[in-house]
C-alpha cells in the first residue's frame, strides 16, 4: 500500500529548477509535520526542509534562499521548489511525513540529477 508518492525529479542543468510533489493518501491523515530530506551518493540522509502544518518553514542552511517549501493541507500534499539548482544538490529526495500521533511514514524517493 503506497502512502506517499513523491513526483517531480529529473535531470537538469545547473541553475535551473525543479518543483517536487508529494501526496500522501488518505491512510497517512492527520499529519502534522511534513519534510524533504536527500541523500547524495555514499552519505548519509540529510534534512533539506520542512514545514508545520501553519506553514512554518525550516531550512537546511545548503538551501536557504534557493529552496521554498509549501503545503496543500486540504489535499495531504507538499511541494518543493527548488531554484539555482547545483551539482551538490544531486541526490534523491524523500518526502516524510509525521501524523500527531508521532508515527512517521517515507515515500520512496526520486532522484534529481544537476548536471552539464
């Protein structure tokens, strides 16, 4: 049973952009806290952004100013914008989300690539 899809990765060039989805089906609701986190080749998961269910953002200092996190809480989804894109930003992307009762689900990733 899938219960967070994430969509959105790609190849592309450096300096540009890609907009990441994730919606999570009904089974995963009521969720609190949703999040991106990434894992580049042979280190370890590392926490790109997340956001409250108000809308409070938080961001990896890697991020700040390039990356915008937001949320659609009637439909259980959360995007990323990723802007200026870099070759350090490669890796693939997890969405998470954390229901109020403290339980934590993943999605299975989708990989972005920046590159000449």
């Amino acid at each position: 049973q899938v219960q967070l899809v994430e969509s959105g990765g790609g190849l592309v060039q450096p300096g540009g952009s890609l907009r990441l989805s994730c919606a999570a089906s009904r089974s995963v609701s009521p969720i609190n806290n949703m999040g991106w986190y990434r894992q580049a080749p042979g280190k370890e998961r590392e926490l790109v952004a997340t956001i409250t269910p108000g809308g409070t953002a938080n961001y990896a200092d890697s991020v700040k100013g390039r990356f915008t996190i937001s949320r659609d809480n009637a439909k259980d989804t959360v995007f990323l914008q990723m802007n200026s894109l870099k070759p350090d930003d490669t890796g693939v992307y997890y969405c998470k989300a954390v229901r109020y009762s403290g339980f934590i689900y993943w999605g299975r990733g989708t990989q972005v690539t920046v590159s000449s």
